[in-house]
C-alpha cells in the first residue's frame, strides 16, 4: 500500500513540476513564498522563519499524538520511541537542510549587496578623485596663463629715437623686423621656407634674449594642456585666446623654421592659428606651409 502512495505522489509532483515550468513566468508553485522569506519587502526575514518554526512545531506535536494515540500502553514506549526517532528525524533533517539553503540564498544576497555597495563606493572615490585632478589641473593651469601674461607683460624694447614698446606692443615690432629681413632675401634663390629658414635665423640671433624664455614657457603650457586625462579643449583654447594677432604671426613663423619643428605637432593638432589674420603674412601662400588643420573651421578665422 505504502508502495502505491510513494508511485502516486511521485506522478503528482512530476505534473506539478511539469505544469510549473510550462508558466509565463517560470516559476514553481510555493515560490513566492519562498521569495517573501529570503528577500522580504521589508528587509526582516523573522516573519518568514516563524512561518517555518510553526510549521516544524505543528509536524512534531502531530506526530507525537498521531504515536501517543497509538502506542497508548506504558510497554510500548520503546516502539513510541522507536516510531517518533523514525519519522521526526527525518523531517528535522530535511528542515536543516532547508536551513543551509536558505542560509546559502542569504548569504549570497548579502555579497552581492556588499559588492555593489562596494562598486559604489569606488564610483564615487574614483569621481571625487577626478574632481580633485580637475581642480588640481584648473588652478595650476590658470597659474600657468597668469605667469604667461606676466612674461609678455614684462617684455620691453628700448629704442633710441622713438619711444620704448612695452608687452605686447613688442610682437608688432618683432613681425616688422622679421618682415624686413625676410624681404632682404627675397631674391635669392630657394624655396618660400628657405628663405624663412634664413630669415629667422638672422632674426633669432638678435631676438632670442627677448624671445627664447617665451617660447619655451608657452611651449611648456601646450603640453601640460596636451598631458592632462582627460584632455580638454576648452583649456586649449583659453590659451589660444590669450594670443594676439602679432604673437600669432611670430609664432607661426616660429613653427615654420627648423627651431619651432617641435611645437608644429601640436599647433597642427590644436588648430592655434584659427585666429591668425591671412593678411599679416609676409606672402599670402605662406599660408600652405602648415597643415590646414593649424587653421582650424577656415569660417572661423579673421581675414
């Protein structure tokens, strides 16, 4: 007999089984509950457990009556003792077990918890740190501009018959003299860089005390942009605007001649010459020397 109820609840549990998985949300009966125990809405799983503390009792004490009723002479405590060992064994056995998943389920939601947490934490110090490079980045990079505007602040040229030039007043007469020694070889043989090659060579040997410090400064600046993580334009081109028209027209030929070959990757990278007037030039083709991306968007440019 006992047999035939083995067979038969095996077949309703196989069906049930069968029957859960065939479900739109794949899931078995009695999970749900499940479910409320191990991840409650309310974060307390004691109202779970009661469930299971109060069912356990329920199956004990019945299987105490259930024995008590049938083993009701004092002879037969031994067989009482016999049959509730035989099945409450069992039973607690198998709600240990429940125990260690349930146990198990826990403590895999309560890593997985502490791993996002600890994802968020990282976030977070890996924001706050990038916050700290930027404004570690932004006051040395404005240090950097304001020492710059004291270098060409601090420039002065003493003439004899007219009157001293000082700060930026001194790059139009720079572009003046190297305009003329340019025209001074003018009619020699060699290509247009040639003879800007021999030009400013001339020109730098009687302008590099003046010049020199601030080439290599504003040198300097383009790369500390050019290395900061990550890189930004915007920094690139607060530099750029500090540039006027006749520190544009040195430098760009500068970068031309061999002495600024250095600087022309990152002239060509950050467009510094979008703000360069065409007609400064000494000759309008001068223009092709460079990469068109010196130049920037052309619409952008003041002719």
């Amino acid at each position: 007999m006992s047999g035939w109820v083995i067979f038969w609840l095996a077949i309703v549990a196989f069906v049930t089984l069968t029957w859960a998985n065939t479900r739109g949300d794949a899931r078995w009966p009695g999970f749900a509950w499940f479910e409320g125990i191990i991840a409650p809405k309310l974060g307390d799983s004691a109202h779970g457990f009661y469930k299971i503390l109060l069912v356990a009792v329920i199956i004990v004490a019945g299987i105490f009556i259930t024995g008590y009723a049938k083993f009701d002479e004092i002879k037969d405590l031994a067989g009482f003792g016999d049959f509730v060992g035989g099945v409450i064994n069992p039973i607690l056995t198998f709600f240990t077990f429940v125990g260690l998943l349930v146990t198990i389920i826990l403590q895999q939601n309560a890593n997985r918890e502490a791993r996002s947490e600890a994802a968020k934490a990282e976030q977070a110090f890996e924001k706050q740190l990038s916050s700290q490079k930027r404004e570690s980045f932004e006051s040395t990079f404005f240090q950097m501009l304001t020492l710059h505007n004291t270098i060409v602040n601090s420039m002065d040229i003493q003439r004899r018959e007219d009157k001293d030039l000082k700060g930026r007043d001194c790059f139009k007469f720079f572009a003046t003299t190297l305009r003329g020694k340019y025209v001074a070889f003018d009619n020699e043989n060699g290509t247009p860089q040639e003879r800007i090659q021999r030009a400013y060579g001339r020109f730098w040997e009687d302008r590099q005390q003046d010049l020199g410090h601030y080439f290599r400064y504003l040198f300097n600046v383009v790369k500390f942009i050019d290395n900061a993580q990550p890189n930004d334009l915007r920094y690139m081109k607060l530099l750029r605007a500090q540039l006027s028209d006749y520190e544009l027209v040195i430098l760009f030929y500068n970068s031309v001649a061999d002495i600024g070959k250095k600087f022309r990757p990152y002239i060509e990278k950050y467009a510094l010459f979008d703000n360069l007037p065409r007609r400064l030039l000494f000759d309008t083709d001068h223009y092709s020397l460079l990469n068109a991306s010196a130049y920037g968007d052309p619409d952008d440019n003041v002719a």
